[in-house]
C-alpha cells in the first residue's frame, strides 16, 4: 500500500502546489513592497510641501513626544493638556487645576531641548468632555478640507489645533496667506474664534521655498 505524500500520484500534485505557494509568498512579498513605496512616496510629498527644514519637523516630533510624556506626571487625572510644536513653538491647550499647575507645565515644557517659544493658553478649568474634544477633531478636520479647498494658498503649511471652539493657526506662510487662512477658518461652523500662531515669511521667500516650474516640452522631433 503506497503511504499519503510518497506516491508517484503525490509528486504531481507537490510541484504545482509549492509553486502556488511560492507565488502567493512572492505576491505578498511585492504588495508590500509596492504599499511602502506609495506610502513612502505620498509621506515624502507631504514632507516637501512642509516649508520647516526636516530637522525643524524632526524636532517638532521629538518636543511633543517629550512633552507628551511628562504629562501624566505634572497634570495627572487633574487636567487635560495638548502640546503641539511647529518649528520649535509649542502651543500649550487644554486645562488644569490652578494657576501652579498652569506655570508648572509651561515651565517643564519649555525645558525641552529645542524649544524656542511656547504660547501657553491653557485655561483653569475641569478636563474637557468627551462630546467636547469630539467636536473639536471634528472643527479641525473641516477647517483643514476648508483649506485645501481654497486654490489661492498651500493648505499643507498650516497645522491646525482646536480647543473649545477656538482655531489655533500655525505654519509659515506670508501675511496674504495667513489672512485668507484665517477668513477661510472663521466660516466654518463651530469655530468660535481663530488665533494665530504664523512664522511670517515674505513673498520673496515664498517664491525661494516653490519648487521650479518644469521646462516646456520641445514639440520638434
């Protein structure tokens, strides 16, 4: 009696099926591959349209993860705080219990190594509701599409935080640009006020920082 999987029937069926099986390793292998490369592409196009140096936006990763961290440790259960950088400027949100707590995060936080600047509108107050931080991701996604829908400015030179209604604005842009970015974020329901938070750069350097147009095509063979 021929044992399964050492008959002659069993090693016609075995190459076509490690062949499959190869296969379907190598097209896993290149769909992620393929996944990576677009991801790759898609994250460094944002990175270009950034008008911070790469270390300036390293940098800014680098302070809110540590700012983040020390967190828990200096405001607890007894308040809630955001901590956002661009180009080394922290914008410190949220609440806390007092006034100490209030100049103890500022403080720490502007120990950081990298940090610049720190605009501190933290208010006194209990932690915000869930319903309420809901709805400020919800301000700031459709003062984000706001922007990218308006042609005249480069929607990926702003970053946008919402606390409790209010718009903070931030990027470095001209004065033209972040006026219309703040008139595009003052029309957009639920925003009960916009604040801005530009590095002011002129048009000259805006023109520097645009990536050359490509040459014409020559129609002659």
């Amino acid at each position: 009696m021929t044992k399964f999987g050492t008959g002659p029937g069993w090693k016609r069926v075995q190459r076509p099926l490690a062949t499959a099986l190869l296969c379907g390793a190598m097209l896993t292998s290149l769909t992620g591959c393929i996944e990576l490369m677009v991801g790759g592409a898609v994250m460094g196009g944002v990175a270009a349209a950034d008008r911070r140096t790469l270390g300036a936006q390293t940098e800014d990763k680098t302070i809110a993860v540590k700012g983040e961290a020390k967190l828990p440790g200096l405001v607890g259960d007894a308040g809630h705080v955001n901590v956002n950088s661009f180009n080394r400027n922290v914008l410190l949100t949220g609440e806390v219990r007092d006034e100490a707590m209030r100049q103890s995060v500022e403080r720490e936080i502007r120990a950081i190594p990298g940090v610049e600047g720190v605009t501190n509108e933290m208010v006194i107050a209990g932690p915000a509701s869930y319903t309420s931080r809901s709805n400020d991701a919800l301000i700031t996604t459709k003062v984000k599409a706001s922007l990218v829908d308006m042609k005249t400015i480069s929607a990926a030179s702003f970053k946008v935080v919402t606390e409790n209604g209010t718009v903070y604005l931030m990027g470095r842009v001209t004065q033209r640009e972040g006026t219309v970015a703040a008139d595009v974020a003052r029309s957009v329901s639920g925003v009960q006020k916009v604040v801005k938070l530009f590095d002011y750069i002129t048009e000259a350097e805006l023109k520097q920082l645009q990536p050359d147009p490509a040459p014409a095509r020559s129609s002659n063979p």
